[in-house]
C-alpha cells in the first residue's frame, strides 16, 4: 500500500514538472511571435505634391510702430491739479489725462454772468423806454433828440449784452479746456507733467500711441522695389511672438530713396489684435514680386524642422521616407519648396511630429 502511495506521488510531480517546462518553452515563442509582427503603422493624413506657378518672394527685415503718435498737449496755461495716468497705461478715446487747476476762472465766470444779468435788466428797461418813444413819435409827440436817445441806447446796450455773451462763452471754453482728454484711444508711453507743476499754452502732457493697428517700415533695395505689386498682399512673421504669418498689405512705397543704400521705405498696415505687437519690435516682411516660376507646391504643415533643416516626408509603398527641402516661399496657407519630390507624390500633413524614415504608416482620410 506504501509503494503504491508512493508511486502516486511520483507520477504528480513528474506531471506539474512537464507543465512547467511546456508553459516555460512556449513563452518565448509567443513573445517572438508578437515580436515578429512589429509596431502598429502610424496613422497619417496626407496631400499630394503640385506643380504650379508662383511669384516670386523675396523676405527682408523691417520695423514695427505704432500706427498713430501724438503728443498730446494743453491749449491754455495753468497748474496740474489732477494727473490720474501713468506710463503704460491703456487710455480710451475720451479719457481724463489732466485737469489743470481752474479756480480763477470759475471766479471770473461768476463775475461775467452777474455782469450780464445786470446789462440783461438795463437792455429790458431800455427796450420799454424805446416803444415807448415810438408810440409817442407816430402820434408827433415826443422830440426826435428823445426818441434817437432811447433807439441807440437800446443799441448800445444790445451790443454790450452780445460782447458779455461772448466773454462767458470764452471764460467757458478756457474752463473746459482746463481738462484734457485722449484724443484716441491708446497706450501713453510717456509723461511729460506731474501734479503742482506749471503747463504753458500748447505744454505736452503725454505721449499717447495706438496700437489697434501697426505700420511696418522695410527698406528695400532698389532693384526689388521696382518688382513690388502695389497695394500687394505680404506675409509678416514676429519671431518675438511667434512663428506664425500674418497677413498684411503694402499702404505706401515712399518715392523718396536712401541716397546711401539706394534703399526705399515701403509701410505696411497690420492688424494688431490683442495689441501684442509693440512699438520698435523686428518684423520679417515676406513681399510677392512682379516675376513667377514654376514650383512644387503642398500645404505648409507638410514642412517638419529638424535643427536648421526643413524635411517633408513621403509615402512610399506603405512606408514613410523623409526628404531634405528648401522653402521658397509661402502662399496661401501652401508652401513652395525644391528638392527631390516629384509632382503627384503623396506626403504626410498630419502626424508628421513623430515620423521616423521607414516607419510603416495607415494613410486615413
């Protein structure tokens, strides 16, 4: 019976030691087999390459400024009582800049107006007194010396009324002028008074710049200046702000040249959203020129940068394959470049960020 037990024992061991060994050998030939299949391919959207014609571009450095600078000053003399903005400040059209001390003035107007009550009260005594003559004259019974005292009274005082208009009208204005308000609305970049200090007639108070819109300045050459379309679209990239090109348009090309660099200021009006460009920020102008080429055309987001190179990678028996190019030019949301892709050829726009030469991609619509 003890060999017997004994016997069983044996033949349990000798089955889990079998089914250690078969679970053991047959891992790694699932994990080779998995390995064998290889990473899922990368699913990527794609456009295909075009020939066409485009302008030509050239891209030169220019300068940003504020579309609107005004020194804004007093129109009459006085005492900074009130100056509520400082540097830096974003002021609306309208806006409190400086109130300048007006005491006197208010004194003087109290005076003018009682003034012209009491010429008002004489000028109604001498209006009664002037019908009164004229009745008596129709009926022949007054002198006529009477009657022309009492008419050029009447004028007299008429006039004297007018020119005490007039002087409360004037005391008025200098009052309201003693407040200056922002002509537009803007940034003041700088302060030119502070409180208790004494503004003469035409005294600056601030600088005052909008920014709701920028003018770039670009010195261009001679033999390119005579090549731009007038009014013509242009690309402007703010590296300090960021990679992106924003579209902008040629407002002037000054026909006065640099007689040194033989260079001609060109302007360009900008939107300027969210006032994010400054005054004195370097802008790269991107200028469409009179001349066109044939070029190979596909979106701009086809382009990866790699340190200071530009690749594009392209679909090539269900694999992706990565090709060195240079950008010619930008149009449209489409970039031009050159480099050995050929019309026709798929390449990748979506999912580009991470491609490696040779990575299997699923091309998805």
């Amino acid at each position: 019976m003890l060999k017997f037990h004994l016997k069983l024992s044996f033949y349990r061991y000798f089955l889990i030691a079998a089914s250690i060994f078969l679970i053991s050998a047959s891992a790694p030939l699932a994990g080779n087999k998995d390995k064998s299949k290889g990473p899922p391919p990368v699913p990527v959207r794609v456009a295909i390459v075009e020939k066409k014609m485009v302008s030509d571009q050239i891209s030169l450095v220019g300068t940003a400024e504020a579309i609107a600078r005004s020194i804004v000053a007093a129109e009459v003399s006085g005492v900074v009582e009130h100056f509520p903005v400082k540097e830096g400040d974003f002021v609306k059209k309208g806006k409190l800049l400086v109130r300048l001390r007006s005491t006197d003035l208010k004194l003087r107007l109290k005076g003018a107006v009682a003034a012209r009550e009491k010429i008002r009260a004489n000028l109604e005594y001498a209006e009664k007194e002037l019908n009164r003559a004229s009745r008596l004259k129709d009926a022949d019974s007054i002198a006529a010396r009477k009657y022309d005292e009492a008419l050029y009274n009447h004028l007299a005082l008429s006039q004297e009324f007018l020119r005490s208009e007039a002087e409360i009208e004037r005391l008025e204005y200098e009052i309201k002028q003693k407040r200056v308000v922002a002509p537009f609305s803007g940034f003041v970049a700088q302060e030119h008074t502070q409180v208790g200090e004494w503004i003469k007639d035409g005294g600056p108070v601030v600088t005052l710049i909008d920014l709701e819109q920028v003018r770039i300045t670009v010195d261009v050459p001679e033999r390119y200046a005579v090549m731009l379309i007038p009014q013509g679209e242009v690309k402007v990239m703010v590296k300090s702000i960021s990679n992106d090109l924003l579209a902008g348009r040629i407002y002037a090309l000054l026909p006065q040249a640099n007689p040194e660099s033989r260079t001609f200021p060109v302007r360009i009006n900008l939107a300027n959203p969210g006032f994010k460009i400054k005054s004195g920020m370097e802008s790269m102008v991107t200028f469409n020129l009179a001349g066109s080429k044939n070029a190979l055309l596909m979106p701009k987001d086809a382009i990866v940068t790699a340190g200071n190179d530009k690749l594009v990678f392209y679909i090539a028996d269900g694999k992706a394959m990565s090709v060195n190019v240079k950008v010619l030019g930008y149009y449209d949301g489409n970039v031009a470049v050159e480099g050995n892709l050929k019309p026709g050829t798929p390449v990748v726009i979506r999912g580009n960020e991470r491609l490696r030469p040779g990575q299997a991609v699923l091309v998805i619509e």
